[in-house]
C-alpha cells in the first residue's frame, strides 16, 4: 500500500511539473509602435524557402524578450508568408510606416503575426 501511494505521489508531482514548465514557456505575444522599414532581408533555408527579416530601427518593443530587437522575423513556413511579405514589400516601397502584432521569438527574432500599414 505504501508503494502505491509513493507511485501516485512522484506521478503527480512529475504531471505538476510538466504543467508548470507548459506555462513557463507560453508565448505573450503584443504590438509594437509603428515605423519605416530601413532594410528587408531574405534568408535562405536550405532549399524550404526563405525567412523574411525586416529591419525598423525606431520600434524596439519586443514583448517576449527575444534575445534581438528593432528586427523582426516572417518564417517561410508561415501560414501567412505571402500575404505578409506582400505587405511589407509594398509598405517598403511606399515609405509607410507599419506596426506588427508579434508572438514568439523565431532564430533570436520577434515572429511577425500580423501586419498593420498605416495609410
């Protein structure tokens, strides 16, 4: 009876520390302020395609404290790498400024979620 019940107390405390280490590393995610696009460069990955990083030296904010700021990253394996990199090549190119919502660091890089153009 004694082993059983010592079973049942290590089984919870391992399944209470998997929840608590979930938890450590859950993503807040958070807007940035807006900027102009200094520099936009592609990254090769090894034949999958190419991540996208955009450089905007004024916005610094970088709400999960991924180790780089004032760059910000689109994965190619992105569901929305298209309809983003569209975004952010026209929004480049007219000299607007944008603001992102981010979530998660991606290769020390805030991952771009959504993009915002201001008009």
């Amino acid at each position: 009876m004694i082993d059983k019940f010592k079973f049942l107390l290590k089984a919870s405390a391992v399944s209470c520390l998997f929840v608590i280490g979930a938890a450590s590393i859950a993503h807040a995610g958070g807007g940035t302020a807006a900027g102009t696009i200094q520099k936009m460069t592609a990254i090769i990955n090894s034949g999958s395609g190419a991540d996208l990083r955009v450089y905007i030296p004024t916005v610094t904010d970088n709400p999960d404290s991924c180790p780089q700021t004032q760059t910000f990253i689109i994965p190619h394996g992105d569901d929305n790498y298209e309809v983003i990199t569209s975004m952010l090549i026209a929004a480049q190119h007219a000299q607007k400024n944008v603001s992102f919502y981010v979530e998660g660091c991606y290769v020390f890089y805030p991952k771009i979620k959504a993009i915002f153009v201001d008009s």
